[in-house]
C-alpha cells in the first residue's frame, strides 16, 4: 500500500510548488487594465471605463524553504467615463486603486518559474468633483518570471480584478443625484503588465 501510494503521488498531474530560497522581494510593474462599466440608474444607459495603462508594485515575502510567497499588490490607473453630455456632463477623470494581499505558488526551475495567485483586498474609485466609493474584491492572477542572476528577474503578469459592487450606492452624482452606479454584483477588470524585480 506504501507503494501504491507512492506511485500516485508521482503520478499526479499537478506539480510541486518550487521552495522558496530568498525572503523579500519587490516588483515595480507597467501595463494596461481593461474593462468595467456603470451605470445611469434613470436611463439605464451603461458607460464603459476607459481602457487605460496602469502601474503599481509587488512586495512579496516568504520563509525560507516555504513552498509559496505571500504577497501584496497595488495597481493604479487613470482612466475616465465618457456620459456623452447626459446629467450635463461630458468626459469624467476616473482614478482606480487596487490594494490586495494574498499568495502565490510558483512552479518550474530556479531561472524559469510560472505561478499562480490570489488576493483579496479593496479598490478604490475616484473622481475630482463627483465622488468616490471603496469596495471589496479579489483578485486572480498568473505568469512567468525569468531569472536574469540569482536575483533579478523579469516578470510578465496577467490578472482579473473582481470588485464586490451588489448594484447597491451612488458612485457619481451631481448636485446629490446619482447619475452612476454599479449595474451589476460584480465588477470585472482585467490587466496584463511586465516588470522587473529583485529578491534578497
């Protein structure tokens, strides 16, 4: 039985998580965030975030010989909604902050890794002069990194921010009228970046 359960556990389809040989880590990245819409709870015209680049960071850590990185992500974009001149208004500066912390598992060799992970946390909707909103959500993510020494690497990241709205709440409003709210339980963005990080 010892045996068997040895060969099962050989033959498993998913691979053991690399064991992790550096504490800290930190990883500017650059790159673009698509998707996410609100909605004019009169009309019932919908308004599309506009896709735009973002940036933010990495800080990751682990134990030594832990099989897995804990992790905390920010990720900033500057985007804007286009109301076409409904409510009186024209194009709208939207700032969207993501902060989350989670975990990731990374698989392959010490130079060539790809990982997976997850994060929970909150994002953050801004405007100048037509108000603001925090909500809860999570996030989704994947990708490689390519160890150029010991420990500099290269990253390529591509990830889903799913923002808890449940449709409920003014987000923009004008003169205390709601002309913008979430127009569904779930806000989705998605954002693919590259970056640069080092290990110590």
């Amino acid at each position: 039985m010892t045996a068997r359960a040895q060969d099962f556990e050989g033959d498993s389809p998913i691979p053991e998580p690399i064991s992790q040989t550096t504490r800290f880590g930190i990883s500017p990245f650059y790159g673009y965030r698509f998707g996410g819409e609100v909605e004019d709870p009169t009309t019932g015209s919908t308004y599309s975030f506009q896709d735009s680049e973002a940036y933010g960071l990495f800080v990751d850590y682990a134990p030594l010989n832990h099989f897995g990185r804990y992790e905390l992500l920010w990720s900033h974009q500057d985007s804007s909604l286009d109301f076409k001149g409904n409510s009186g208004l024209g194009k709208v500066d939207l700032t969207v902050d993501v902060v989350q912390v989670g975990g990731v598992a990374e698989f392959g060799t010490e130079s060539f890794r790809q990982y997976v992970s997850m994060h929970i946390g909150a994002t953050h909707y801004a405007t100048d002069d037509y108000g603001n909103d925090t909500r809860f959500s999570l996030g989704i993510g994947g990708g490689l990194k390519l160890y150029v020494t010991k420990n500099i690497y290269l990253r390529g990241d591509i990830r889903g921010f799913c923002t808890i709205t449940d449709a409920e709440g003014s987000f923009i409003y004008v003169n205390g009228i709601t002309v913008a709210t979430f127009s569904a339980s779930t806000l989705w963005q998605g954002q693919a970046s590259v970056g640069v990080g080092i290990t110590f």
